[in-house]
C-alpha cells in the first residue's frame, strides 16, 4: 500500500542510511575532488578517501562498502527514546533519553569495529550534549546554547517527522523543543525544518514542490532565505540539461552568503585561534546541508535516487545532505524505493536490522497518534461546550 505508514517509515530510515553510507566515504571532499577521484558515486561498494591513511590518521575508524556513521547511529537512538517513553519529547528526553542513548549504553559503531558508546564516535557539537546535561546538569532548554553551530541536531531528526506525521507545524514546534537541548540559532532552527518536512512528506499524494512550499511557511531567519535562494536556482535549472557539475556551482554560489566556510571544512592546526563566522550564532545564517538537500530533490522531480546520488557528489557534508534527502524522500514515496540488496548490504555491513527497527517505531508511533486523536477529539467537545458570545 503506497499510504501505509509502516511502509514509509521503513523507506525514510532505509533513505537516512543509504544518503549516510553513500556520502561517508567522500565526506568533506569538495565536489571537483571527488570527480577526480571518483568520477561519480553511486554504489555502496565505494572505498573511503582515507582508507589508504594509517589507522591514527584515520582516528582508527573505517567507512565505505555500506557503513554508516553517526547520522544513523543517531537517528536509530532517538527512536529509541519513543520507544522508551511512548510519547511527544522535549528538551527533558534530550537531558536523560538521549545522554542515556549515547553515553550509557553500548551499541555497535560500525565505523569503530566494535561495541561501545556512541559518544566516543561523536563529534564535538554532539559530545556537548553529554557536557551540558549530565556534567553541567543545566536547564534542559538552554543545553543548546553555547554549542558549536552545525547541522548535528538536523540530521537525525527525522523521527520526530514521523511521530506528527501529516502535521509539519506540530513536527516543527516538537523538534525546536527537544532540538534545544542540543543545539541553538540556525543549527536549531535546520533541526525543526527537516522534521517539518519529514512530516509534510507523509502526506498521501503530496509532492516535492508541496513540501517545500510548507516548510517555506515555517522557516525563519537565515534558513529560510537559503532555501528560498536554492529552490530559485533549482527552478531556473530543472529542465535545462544542465550538468552536474554547473548545478554544484550554481548551488554553492547561492549557499555562500549564509555559509561561510565553502570547500574549507576541515579543521586542522592553522586553524587555531582564527576568526571565523562559521559555527557562530546568527539570525542571518544557515547551515548547508538542509537547502542543498532540498535543492536537489525538487531540481529532480523528488526522484529518491537521483537526488541522493546528487547531493553526496556536490561535496562537503556529504553524508548529511544524502541523510536529509533520503528521509524526506523516502517518507514521500514509500517503501516501492528500497533496493534490497542495498538493505541487505547495510544490514550486514553495520549489524543492524533496519527493517525490523523501522517497524518497531511505528508500532510506538501508532500509540502516539492514536492518542493525539484522542486528546484532539476531547479538545474539540471541550470547545464546542464554550460559549463564545
């Protein structure tokens, strides 16, 4: 059934871990390196840039041939915490459920070839949320200020997409309240916009074009500008035979004036005690993966694939921008997009099971919409007994 929700669910997470495993060996490659390299992406079976690099060079970790990284990871762990608790979230899950999830209990990390906590793979922006909560035991909702600004909150927010699945505002207002704890200004802000348009993409028939025009009535600030500015470019482009290359240039011309960091993602000793916009609070900024993702779906007519394939090739946060993709497409179009040798790839590849954790969420998901119609349906007596004269 193309409007099961079950179905979906289990092509949003197949897409977050295919965007992930697709874009982690190239990441923060810049699009002309990965050409030169490469030529294009487009199979799992692809060897990490860095695989030839010893194991310190490399911080003991390995990618490519279907492994994730900490997007999934992450993404798999706040469906955990619904399941734990069975309910909406905020900032309060994100001080105990989710310093539980990546601090306090051992999983598999694939790119560590062993089991241990999640936190020892995390980058900074994502340790910070151990920091602030369990070590500064600070007030849940202001655990996100301070932190570096990035795109770590965004890109494994998608379940709470489906836990308001068909209401993008109520999925945008639960992300900022549970994002908070974690992350601040536009990196926060990002974080509502994926969930926003993770829930529009349930909508039965909806389109790439009416998902974006919805998280368009929601954005803010510096986030929706770049939006705005990528899906203008994408417009002019779609439909002109223009080669991916051009298109990179094009969108990354457009990203550049609410992003400052362009090809320059690295971070390495000459970096020490530079001025820099990047990762600072602004209402004027954005991060980049969010409109890339979505300038690349709507610039191929929401086509799963293709726009995954075409975000990871344009470079830098590589597996973010797949990962943003690959949930709001795949929550659109159903599971008719889940390759089975590719989920058979990332199962084996990363020890998990994504179909059967797919499942189990929507089972807890079902609980939390069946009761939301309930407490709308009481609302709704409750109201209709008011008096209004």
């Amino acid at each position: 059934m193309p409007n099961s929700l079950r179905g979906r669910v289990r092509a949003m997470l197949h897409g977050i871990a295919l965007g992930d495993a697709l874009g982690a060996p190239v990441e923060k490659l810049s699009a002309a390196d990965i050409r030169a390299r490469y030529g294009r992406v487009t199979s799992l079976n692809t060897a990490w840039h860095k695989m030839n690099l010893d194991a310190s060079a490399r911080n003991g970790r390995v990618r490519g041939n279907g492994i994730v990284t900490d997007d999934t990871l992450m993404t798999l762990a706040l469906m955990d915490i619904y399941g734990d608790v069975g309910r909406h979230l905020d900032a309060w899950d994100m001080a105990d459920g989710m310093v539980r999830q990546i601090a306090w209990i051992p999983r598999y990390v694939p790119e560590l070839q062993r089991e241990t906590m999640l936190i020892e793979r995390l980058f900074y922006p994502e340790k910070w949320i151990f920091q602030r909560h369990q070590l500064s035991a600070c007030d849940p909702r202001q655990g996100g200020v301070g932190n570096m600004v990035n795109c770590g909150a965004a890109m494994y927010i998608a379940p709470i997409g489906v836990a308001n699945a068909a209401d993008p505002k109520a999925a945008y207002d639960e992300a900022i309240a549970f994002a908070a704890g974690h992350q601040e200004s536009f990196g926060l802000e990002a974080a509502g916009i994926v969930a926003a348009a993770v829930a529009a993409a349930f909508v039965p028939g909806t389109t790439i074009e009416a998902i974006i025009d919805t998280v368009l009535g929601l954005a803010k600030d510096g986030t929706r500008a770049a939006i705005v500015d990528i899906v203008g470019v994408a417009k002019q482009l779609r439909g002109t035979g223009a080669n991916h290359e051009a298109v990179c240039d094009a969108f990354h011309a457009a990203i550049a004036p609410y992003s400052p960091m362009g090809d320059d993602v690295n971070h390495v000793a000459d970096k020490a005690g530079r001025l820099t916009d990047a990762y600072r609070p602004s209402r004027l900024n954005a991060i980049e993966e969010l409109p890339l993702a979505l300038g690349f779906c709507l610039l191929n007519g929401g086509d799963f694939r293709l726009s995954i394939e075409d975000g990871i090739n344009s470079g830098r946060d590589t597996d973010s921008i797949g990962v943003m993709a690959g949930a709001i497409l795949g929550a659109m179009h159903g599971e008719s997009v889940i390759d089975a040798e590719d989920r058979e790839l990332l199962n084996s590849a990363n020890r998990f099971d994504l179909t059967a954790s797919a499942d189990a969420f929507t089972d807890t998901v079902k609980t939390i919409l069946d009761a939301d119609r309930r407490a709308a349906a009481l609302r709704d007596q409750a109201r209709s007994a008011l008096a209004f004269s």
